[in-house]
C-alpha cells in the first residue's frame, strides 16, 4: 500500500541498482520528479535516504517501480479468499525454495551488493545501521563434500 495512492501492489524484488534520480526507462524524468510534479510528495524526506534502492511492484496492469519511503506494508488483503491465499502461499514456495545451483548464483549475484563493493556502499551503511554485518567473502561457500548413495 502506499500513501500517495490507495493502492495495493505486490513487491516483487528491490532494485538497489535503482535510487529515486534514477530515471524512468522510456521518459526524461526521474522517480522523485515525478512523485513531486504528481503527487507534490518529496522521497527523500527525513526517513527516505537519497540512494535508497527501488521498489520493483507487479500490479493488474504490469510492473511498476516506487521507493520504499512510500510503501507500508500491509498482508494480504481482508478480503481474499481461500483461493487467492492457496495462491499467495504456492507463489511463495516457488519463490523460497530454490535448488542449491540457483540458490548459490542469487547469493553470489547478491552478496557483492550486500558487502558494500562498488558501486553501492549504501547498501552495506544501511544493514550496518541495522546491526547486520559480513565477513568480506573470498570464496563464500566453498565447502568439501561427499555424495551419499
């Protein structure tokens, strides 16, 4: 749900290659242009850093990208059904159950953003800020193994 909308979207990734001047693929406008000519809301008010990552939304008429200052997080709707959940509970299988191959490309695609290597160091100040932090990699999961029958 967002703020400026009463709008329901589906999160569907964070683009942390993306910030709010980042601009729209087909249009000369950034995101905070845009949200500031349309709606007259600034994202980067206090809660919302300047290199914030990107919200990549699915909605009924495709994809569409926000910045998380105006998200809230909300469940899935009062008013589903039994079906409409079994499907929000299939789609989050597909999502976290992964195969080790799959699972270690995402890690291996993900854990540079995460650890700060350029360009996104913002990425790393913030889940530091969090208290998170990661050991530098240099061959992360490099484990010895045996096949049991």
């Amino acid at each position: 749900m967002t703020e400026h909308a009463v709008q329901s979207y589906t999160v569907e990734r964070v683009d942390f290659a993306m910030t709010p001047d980042s601009q729209f693929p087909d249009r000369k406008i950034t995101y905070r242009e845009y949200f500031m000519e349309r709606y007259s809301i600034d994202v980067l008010r206090p809660q919302g850093p300047r290199d914030q990552p990107m919200l990549v939304c699915l909605r009924r008429k495709g994809v569409c990208v926000i910045p998380p200052s105006l998200a809230k997080v909300t469940g899935p709707p009062r008013h589903s059904d039994e079906r409409a959940l079994r499907l929000l509970r299939t789609n989050l299988i597909q999502k976290t159950r992964t195969d080790p191959n799959t699972r270690y490309r995402q890690l291996r695609d993900i854990l540079p953003i995460l650890t700060g290597q350029p360009p996104r160091t913002r990425a790393r100040e913030s889940l530091q800020e969090s208290g998170i932090a990661f050991i530098e990699p240099t061959d992360f999961m490099h484990l010895v193994g045996r096949q049991m029958d």
